[in-house]
C-alpha cells in the first residue's frame, strides 16, 4: 500500500540474512543500480522527455525502525525553478493583480516592504527514488514527492516521466535477477 506522497512501490524480493545493508549483496546491488540510473537525469534534459531542468542529490533520508525500515539508500531529482512556474499566478493572485491594475498600482503593505530580509527559496519539487530494506528482510524500491511544501506547483509531467522510467529500470533489473537465480 502507497504512503503519503508516495508514488510507486516495487518489492524486489528477499534480500540477505544480515541486518546490516553493507553485507547484503542484493540491496547493495540495487542501490548502486538505481544511482547508476539516475545519472540519465543529470546535465541536459535532451533525450530524457522531462519538460523540467532537474538536479540530482543522494537522498538525506535515513534507515528508521518506525518506518520498519533497516537501511535505506537512494537519490533526490530535484525541480527547479522555471520562467514559466514563477509567472504562475493563484485564481486570488490573479485577482488581486487585476485589482491593483485597476486601482493604479499595487498598495503598499508591510509585507511588501524591502526591509523584510532575504526570501527563502522556492520548494519546486522532485521525486525521491528510495531502495529500502525493511525489518522482515524484504528489499523494496519506493518513488515519492519531495522537496514540497504547501506552494508548490506539482509536476506531474516530469514525475509521470521520472517514474515510468523508474519503473521499466526496476523491473528489468528484478527481471533479470529472477532469470539468473541471483
């Protein structure tokens, strides 16, 4: 069952006897695959079909006991920011430009002054491919959202691209192992 802002989950099978993932052959495997996977995505958009430039990061989250999750390695393709995601204007917003053009100009508001200090950066959003192994052995490979907060404008092009690719690579990957016996 999907998590959250989970967007695909794939069991890769049964993993090795040990607890720790440095010791488990199949979990390092897949891991080092999907961040070999990844590197489609870095550099150029050319040949990727993503309609978003994108940033690739080794993901920050961590094996957690509450997640049943032993040990957990994956990478962050990160969204960023375009000309057209920053014109991109709310129904209020709209509203409120229309208003403001009507009316001569904006109004001046507090929140609107310069001496507010420096603006946080936007949070674009990405998909974050996680290969995980959980607390009864089994390896599993999971894509979700990341990097979002409650302005941000989902991709859902780039992530449909960046999963469906995810998807086929781990697939023919688990395919390949079940074929061979490893």
């Amino acid at each position: 069952c999907l998590s959250g802002p989970e967007l695909l989950r794939i069991d890769a099978g049964v993993g090795g006897d040990s607890d720790v993932a440095v010791l488990d052959t199949k979990f390092e495997q897949l891991a080092l695959y999907v961040r070999e996977w990844s590197t489609v995505y870095e550099g150029s958009r050319k040949g990727t079909g993503l309609t978003t430039p994108v940033l690739v990061r080794n993901s920050r989250k961590g094996p957690s006991k509450f997640d049943g999750v032993v040990a957990r390695e994956g990478v962050r393709i990160l969204f960023q920011t375009t000309n057209t995601g920053d014109r991109y204007k709310s129904a209020t917003e709209e509203k409120q430009l229309e208003k403001e053009r009507n009316d001569g100009g904006p109004k001046k508001t507090p929140s609107s002054s310069p001496a507010q200090g420096i603006v946080k950066g936007r949070k674009e959003g990405g998909v974050e491919v996680l290969v995980e192994k959980t607390v009864n052995g089994h390896i599993r490979v999971r894509a979700r959202r990341c990097n979002t907060d409650h302005k941000t404008i989902v991709k859902e092009m780039s992530e449909e691209v960046i999963v469906k690719s995810f998807q086929k690579a781990v697939e023919a990957w688990v395919g390949a192992r079940t074929v061979t016996g490893f």
